[in-house]
C-alpha cells in the first residue's frame, strides 16, 4: 500500500491560513471517512487534531477544520500561531490496514 | 485520563529481538485495540500492524510480516510488540496507539510517548 501524498512543506504569517492537502485512491481516502490528522512537534508522539474527515476531539482548538472532496483530504488551519509550527500527517483506513501520509512540515513565518 | 506509557529506550545487536510494552490506563482496556508505528530518525509515520480489541486478533503489514508479532495481557492492560531478526534500518522510535475497531479497525486516537531502538553493532 503507497503512502497518502502530501506536499513537503508549506509556510505562512501569523493570522494566515493554510492548507495541507493529502491525496490517496477510491481504496483509501475516498472510499471511507476515516481520515485522520495529527500534529507532531519535535521530539513528541503525533497528536490527533482531525479524525473522521472533520472532527475535532476535545481539547482541539477550532481553528483546526477538516474536509475530503474525492481522493483528497484537507486540513485547514486559520488565524495562524507560532505553536502550530510541527509536522502534520494524514492517515486513512485502507483495506484491513492503516495508511499515513509522508508528512508536511509547517513553518510559521 | 487515556494513558499510554511505553518501555524505555533499547540499544539492541543486528539479528537480536526487542520486546516493547504499552501500559493502558485510563479506560475500558478490552474495548479497544493498538496499532505499532514506527517512525526512523527524520523520517516519517510507519504503520506496522494492529491487535483488535476482539480477541486479540491480529494483522501486520506486509513488511514486517514473519518478524513482527502483537499480543496483549487483559490482567496487566498491557500491549507488547516484539520484532525480531533486528537489522540497523529498524533503528526508530516505536509508538503504541490506541485504535476503536468494528469490523476493521479506524486510525488511532491517543499514542503512546514513544520508545526509542537503536540497532547497531
């Protein structure tokens, strides 16, 4: 099973928003809404922020939003904080296992 | 609170075996199962396998299957993996994370702080 697709890095200024997208198959992604999103810093275990496509848990700041249009899923951060700088991953259910994606590293500039 | 707390740091030889503990505390340690991921040093998430919370069945990716095995100890609400024939590119943080199954099992949710294994000669 291939790693869901998503871009390297992306950056921007406190306030912005981003998006980080994450690309997977009708086998994956597109097939169920079980996505995933976790936020990594470094040195710490992944956090959850986003699963089953658009929940956030408890705790879970709502400037944090998710989505899926076919094969893609998307997380979206607004009003941009310099502790959202981490590393963020997408994960799916495929098939009788669990996909994640390559990992985007976000800079707050 | 959900608690996961993992085995310290091992520094195992090529070809030895390493045994990772993952203490539940917290919740209803029978109604939920683990996913193993690893993560190599810069490197990203890998999904090794999961245990269901039913009956402890179990399934491995692909490539650790023959080298990997996943138990539990219901008494001890403790979940193990163990990976044997160890070669220096298993060199990564081990993370045990908890994940709700129905009739597959859903990404996890609350992980483990991590355990380190250094595989060097």
């Amino acid at each position: 099973q291939s790693a869901l697709t998503q871009p390297a890095s992306v950056s921007g200024s406190p306030g912005q928003s981003i998006t980080i997208s994450c690309t997977g198959t009708s086998s994956d992604v597109g097939g169920y809404n079980y996505v995933s999103w976790y936020q990594q810093h470094p040195g710490k275990a992944p956090n959850l922020m986003i699963f089953e496509v658009s929940n956030r848990p408890s705790g879970v700041s709502d400037r944090f939003s998710g989505s899926k249009s076919g094969n893609t899923a998307s997380l979206t951060i607004s009003g941009l904080q310099a502790e959202d700088e981490a590393d963020y991953y997408c994960s799916s259910f495929a098939r009788s296992s669990t996909i994640f994606g390559g990992g985007t590293k976000l800079t707050v500039l | 609170q959900v608690q996961l707390v993992q085995s310290g740091t091992e520094v195992k030889r090529p070809g030895a075996s390493v045994k990772v503990s993952c203490k539940a505390s917290g919740y209803s340690f029978t109604a939920y199962g683990f996913s193993w991921v690893r993560q190599a040093p810069g490197r990203g998430l890998d999904w090794m396998g999961w245990i269901s919370p039913h009956n402890g069945n179990t399934n491995y990716a692909q490539n650790f299957q023959g080298r990997v095995t996943m138990t539990r100890d219901i008494f001890t609400s403790t979940a193990y993996l163990e990976l044997r024939s160890l070669r220096s590119d298993d060199t990564a943080v081990y993370y045990c994370a908890r994940i709700i199954c129905g009739a597959d099992c859903h990404p996890p949710d609350y992980w483990g702080q991590g355990t380190l294994v250094t595989v060097s000669s």
